[in-house]
C-alpha cells in the first residue's frame, strides 16, 4: 500500500534528516532575512532605477526590510532557548550558521549597498566596499565561532544579530556619507574582534526581546509617519549604537582588569 511505504520511509529516516522545533525557527530566520531583501529590492532600489521613487513607499519598505531582520533575531534567540530546553537536530547548528549568514550577513550588507546607491551624497563603489566589509566580517565570525571554543556565557567578537540591528541603525540615522561608511565599517571589525559580549540568557535575553520589540514599534510609528515617528526612530537608533560602542569599552576594562588582578595575585604567591 502507498500509504504503509510512506509510513516505512519515515520511520526509516535518518535522525539528522529530522527537523527538530529549534530547526524550524532557524528555518523562519533563514526566511526573514529573504524577505528583507526582497523588500530592499522592490520597495527602494526598483523603484530608485525607475525613477518612480516614493518617499512614502521607500520608508515603508525600508521599515519592513529591518522589522523582518529584528523578527529574525527573535527566531535566532527563540530557536537557541527552545534547543536548550528541549532538543535539536545535529544539523542544528548548521541550519543556524546557514541562516544567520542570510539574515545578519546577506540582508544587512545589501541593505548597505542599497543605501548607496540612492543616497544623495553617497559613492555606489564604497559602499559597496563597506557592504562586502559586512558580508565577510559574518562569514568570518561565523566560521570562528564553528571552531573555536569560549568560556561559557560569552561570545568572542560582537554577535552577528546585533552587529546587523547596528549596521541598518547607522544607515538609518542618515548622517553623511564618510561617517556612515568609517562606522559601519567598525561594526564589521568589532564582530571580527576578540571582545567578549555575554551570551543572551535569563534576564539578559528578556531585556534584549523587549529592546526588539520596542524597536519594532518605533521602526512602524516611522514608517506611518506618526508624530513623533522621525524622533523615535533616530533615538532608537542613537541607543542601538551607543550600546555597539559602550559594550566593547566595558567589555575591555573588565578584561584589563582581570589581568591586572592575576598578576598581583601571581606575586603574592611569589616567595
């Protein structure tokens, strides 16, 4: 019978072959990050090649291509919370690399691209620049974070969903070009650095959902041009790169610190 052959099949798949829950939300980042893209394309660069560019459409697209990462950075915290109470695949970890490329690598360095090649007193062929500085700032940070092991409840470099929320929030504040492009780039070198950010977890990893989800509400009231909108854009902005930049700073004193204590500690043991 067709239907026992099925049966057969699926009894006989392979455990690796088995998406897990944690694996379906990484699936769900993996697809935000598309969509964020697609809206770049078709809500500001086509529209910008045509010559039919609406402020109004622009923004709105705009809004919706970083709401769409913001809701990949819930799925990638979500899927970790979930594999850690219940389970994932062994190709988990894979599946979030894999996603995580997309929705923090591919969409904010696009984003980039496109900022330069429709802002005023933006250079196409720099930004590009900056936006392959992005794309392989992720792949690398990626690739080091399969490899190398850290001590428990820290990452080694600025996690790639925060270094991307910080990319589109510079881009986003509409400073002049030469700024932009220094700082964008210095978000690439940080999520390539060996500062160490705590993993999100506990109240850690509430504060930072909350932060998101009010983000997203001030990327909306943006985008529909409701009063105020303008400014609770910009300080939501203004406070995701403070924090980019305050983290490493304390990140560093700690560090700094915690080698200064082991050297006094290591002459006290001297005779």
């Amino acid at each position: 019978m067709p239907g026992a052959d099925a049966d057969d099949d699926a009894e006989e798949m392979p455990l690796s072959l088995r998406l897990s829950i944690a694996d379906t939300l990484t699936l769900g980042n993996a697809t935000c990050g598309f969509m964020a893209v697609y809206f770049t394309t078709t809500g500001i660069l086509i529209p910008h090649l045509s010559g039919s560019a609406e402020t109004g459409m622009a923004r709105h697209s705009a809004a919706t291509a970083v709401i769409l990462m913001l809701l990949a950075a819930i799925f990638d915290l979500c899927d970790g919370l979930v594999a850690r109470k219940l389970r994932s695949s062994p190709m988990g970890a894979e599946l979030d690399n894999l996603s995580d490329l997309i929705s923090f690598g591919l969409a904010p360095a696009y984003f980039v691209l496109v900022y330069g090649m429709v802002a005023d007193d933006a250079h196409q062929r720099v930004a590009a620049v900056a936006a392959i500085t992005v794309l392989l700032a992720v792949v690398l940070r990626l690739a080091r974070f399969s490899c190398v092991t850290m001590k428990d409840g820290m990452f080694q470099g600025m996690p790639s969903p925060f270094g991307a929320l910080t990319v589109v929030s510079i881009v986003l504040l509409e400073l002049p070009f030469v700024p932009t492009l220094l700082a964008v780039i210095g978000v690439a070198w940080l999520m390539v650095s060996r500062v160490e950010y705590p993993k999100p977890r506990g109240i850690l990893a509430v504060a930072m959902l909350s932060w998101i989800v009010g983000a997203m509400g001030m990327l909306a009231a943006w985008a529909f041009d409701a009063p105020g909108g303008q400014l609770l854009l910009q300080t939501g902005c203004v406070l995701q790169v403070v924090l980019g930049a305050v983290i490493p700073l304390f990140a560093t004193a700690r560090r700094v610190n915690s080698i200064r204590d082991n050297r006094r500690e290591a002459r006290a043991a001297q005779p």
